[in-house]
DNA sequence: GGGTAAAATGTTCGATTATACAGAAGATAT
DNA sequence: ATATCTTCTGTATAATCGAACATTTTACCC
C-alpha cells in the first residue's frame, strides 16, 4: 500500500529545514547572526556558515562578516552613482592599462568607469574596438584610426551600456588580443565577480573570446565578493591596480601566475 | 565599571549593514558628521572613517572633513548635436509620425536626422524602440518608460550610428509593430533609396520584420533615385511628407495604396 | 537487515577581519 | 598664530572565518 504521509513531503524539500528557515529569516529581519543561529538551532556555527555558503550560491542571502543580510533587490533603477570619486585611482590604473595597448590590437573594453578613462590614453592608436559602453564608442567616434564595434543590447541607462544576451551570438564570430574590464569585488577564493546580472553575461561572453585578460581593479575591490562570478582570478593574464593595495596582495597575485601590476602617478 | 543597557548597544548591526545605513542616510539628509555616527552606531571614529573610505571608493558619498555628503552627479554623456538642411519640413515630419506612435507600440526608428527630432515629440510613452542610431537611443536614455534596444555594429562616425552584417542575426529575433525610416531618394518608379550600402541593409533587415512601414520623407527627396534600393514605394503603408510637395504626387500615392500624409506647422 | 558510499555536521587551529586605541600629522576656526 | 577638532598611521586584540580532518547521519544497494 501507498502511504502518502507527512513524511514523504519532508524528504522531498530540497534544502533542509534549517535553511529554508534562515532564508526566511532574512528576509523578515534583514540581518542574521552567525553565533545566534548557531544557538538557536544548536548546530555548529561551521554548520551555519555552510548554510550561508549554500544559501548565497542560490542568491538567496547575502554573506558578511559576522552573519548575513538580506539582498536588497534594488540595483534596477536608483544607483545611477558608482562612478566619479576615487578617481586619482582609476587615472592612475587607466593609463597603466592604456601602455598594454599597441598598434594593430584587436581589444575589448567593458562599461566602467576605468576604461572610459582609459580611451583618452589611447587615443591616436589604430585599433580595433569591442565594447558594450555608448561612453567608449563616443570617445572613439572621432577617431579615424580606430575602428569601433558596438555590441548591441537593450540600453542600461544607469552605465550607459548594452546589455542582453543577444550580445552572445555576435560575440561569438570574434576574436580579441586584449580584454580590459573591471569588477566589482576581487577575491583570492572566490573569484573575480560582479554585481549586475547583464554587465557579468557581457563580460563573460568577451572573457570566452579574449587571448589575454587585464583585470582592472582599485584597492577597493579587493577582498569584496559579489553574486555573480566572472572567473576565477587565476584566468586573468594582468591584474592592475594601484598603489594603495599591500605589496603582499601582489606578491601573492604573482604566485598565483597572475601578473599583479600597479599603476603610478602620471600628472 | 560600566552600567550600559541593552537598548544602550543597539548592536545587531554588524559592518556591512552599518555601511548600507550610512548610504541611505547620506542620500537621505545630505551630510553626515563622523562624530555623530560614531555614537549613533556605537563605534569608533576610525571605523565611521573606514566605512567612509570605502564608500566613498565606491562612489556612494564624498567624504570632506569632518564627515561626507552625498555625490552630486552630473551626466558625463556628450549628446551629440545635428544640424540640418529643411529643418523647419522635418519638424513638421516628426511631430506628425510622432502622433501614429501609441502607448504599448514596439516601434524602429532609423539612424535619420527626422527620426532624431521624433525622439522629443514621443518621450513620456510607453514604448519599445529598436534603433540602430546611438542619437536616438540617448534621447532616450532617461525615459524609464521606454525600453531601447540598440543595434550593435561597427559606429559610423558621420552618422553616430550602427551597421554592419550582424545586426541580421539579431534583428530576426524580434517583431515590430511600426518602423519609422527615411531615406535619401524616392521615385515611383525606382522606389526608394538610400545612398550607403550599409544603412540600406540595416533598414532592410527592419522593413523585414516590420507590420506598419511609415516612410518620412521631405518635399527634397521626391524623384531622387541612389544606388541601393531599399523597398518599392508600394510597400510603404504611410509616406509622412510636407506640405511643399505637389498635391498630385499626395494623390498618386493613394492611388498606390500608399496612405499619403502631408505635416502641418506646429508650433 | 547489513554494509557502504555520500552527505551533513562537528572540531581544531592558523589566517583574516573588524575594531579600538594612542599618538603624530593635518585641517579649521577664532 | 594657536588651540581645537579631524584625520592618518601603526599596533593590539578579540571575533570570525576557512580548510583539513574526524565523526555522525542519511541514503542506497545487494
């Protein structure tokens, strides 16, 4: 005989009980404590971390120092802002990057605010463009000797760039010497990673057809993780950066086989 | 000894939810004084100073002495400018095709001086516009009602727009209701025309995947003929012109099945 | 039912992180 | 200018984390 009992039903829930419990949690409360849960469900606060570790790859939660917080779905419209400040370090890292770049390359660059910066130290080079930044082919328009692809997409007012995954099957037919793009968080574990669903497909997509990698990235970036997960950190070929992140950061970067390289002051 | 309280601590939040407050309140009130957040939070200076640090790396605030405040942003996107002969016919032109786009419409517009204009006369709709001119999608850019889906390609200085073969590939993919183009030549018997080879194939992949064709075209283009054809006249459902062209040619076009439509003086 | 592989959980310990504190250097105001 | 407030720098410390290994629980197969 059949017996659909209660029982049954609990087998089938694919993550414990426990962790849909805390997802619950979150989201009512906002923020979790590792050591509370830890009592609370009288498990292991190890075990609790490895909730949180489950419950984030599944972008159900977010992970932080201490305990979790809920994930504020609110990137859509209102933060047309991560650009402008600390901009003595993007110059710095921007005309570093721009060195790499020689006559005759086929490069790409992302949406960031660094390789906007970028294009005025290359201008005057005869290249070819791949971007996805309307900021980039406008700084290039002018440009006799620089031949500008602009990947198509729908239009993400807050970057001024195209996003979508039709972009994957135009990219596809292309191949790229240099890729410059930046993140939004870098990490020795966890990767290179970005917080925009859209901007990370794009990036991905350019990562897959690129011979060589420059990472972008301020001393703010490191140790930061994010959602989405562009690549590992071994993949990038050249990691710039600037002057503001520990020598030990770039020695280990070095160790890893990734070219750790620090921008200087130029003005 | 000290003799604090609970509600004294009020320390559930924990580092990175510390930062998220900060943000909202800066953009709340404005400024913030490291002082005040210091015993607000019930943390040292230097950690107020660090959180600043890092937002600020992150373009979220300003930090000045003492505390931050929040960033003021200003549009770093050049719009490009356009002047035109017959601009007083295109007005016309615009503002009339402009009274066909409705609420709910997917529409394509070309990368032509006249669709330019009809960009001001349908902002505040509800719409989806593909387009392959970087002008048009930045007029745009701002209007959260409007989803704008740019056509990737190589950038055509002379015009700020897109082309190239592989705007096909992704075009197939999509459906519209009403494609507004222009064009450089129209003649009953050659049909109508374009002078460049590449945006004559980027309007043909338009015309392709179009229910509704409206054709602007001013009193200048009649009986011009170029060399890359884009569609016989006939299959034009509307032909949007001015009020310079011969009421013959407006009768000759109905005759053809083509809704001739003549734009009056608005302003 | 017993055996076994896989998954979940617990334990330990070195590494990392957030934070406080103190003193020097810098900025601001009177 | 000088007194005061703010910031920066380095150091110390406690909490927290992550990795490796040990143990328990669960699932599955014969």
């Amino acid at each position: 005989m059949f017996d659909y009992t209660e029982d049954m039903k609990e087998k089938l829930s694919f993550f414990n009980e426990r962790q849909q419990k805390i997802t619950e949690m979150v989201d009512k409360s906002g923020s979790l404590r590792v050591a509370d849960l830890s009592k609370q469900f009288n498990v292991s606060e190890e075990t609790i971390r490895r909730d949180f570790e489950k419950l984030e790859a599944q972008g159900l939660l977010n992970r932080i120092h201490g305990g979790a917080v809920r994930i504020e779905q609110k990137s859509e419209i209102p933060i047309p802002k991560r650009r402008a400040k600390n901009i003595e370090e993007k110059e710095m890292i921007a005309a570093k990057a721009a060195s790499y770049v020689e006559d005759g390359d086929i490069i790409a660059m992302d949406a960031s605010t660094t390789t906007l910066i970028m294009t005025k130290y290359i201008k005057g080079k005869s290249l070819t463009v791949i971007t996805n930044s309307i900021g980039v082919s406008l700084e290039f328009a002018q440009e006799s000797d620089i031949r500008v692809i602009l990947i198509g997409g729908y239009l993400a007012e807050s970057s001024m760039s195209l996003v979508g995954n039709f972009a994957e099957r135009v990219i596809q037919d292309y191949h790229v010497d240099k890729f410059f793009f930046s993140c939004l968080g870098v990490d020795f574990k966890r990767g290179v990673s970005e917080i925009h669903e859209d901007q990370a497909l794009v990036k991905k997509q350019l990562i897959s057809i690129s011979e060589e990698l420059f990472l972008l990235a301020d001393y703010s970036k490191f140790g930061e993780k994010s959602l989405f997960r562009l690549c590992d950190i071994t993949e990038a070929d050249y990691l710039i950066t600037d002057n503001k992140v520990p020598i030990n950061t770039i020695r280990e970067l070095n160790n890893l086989g990734v070219t750790g390289i620090v921008g200087e002051k130029s003005d």
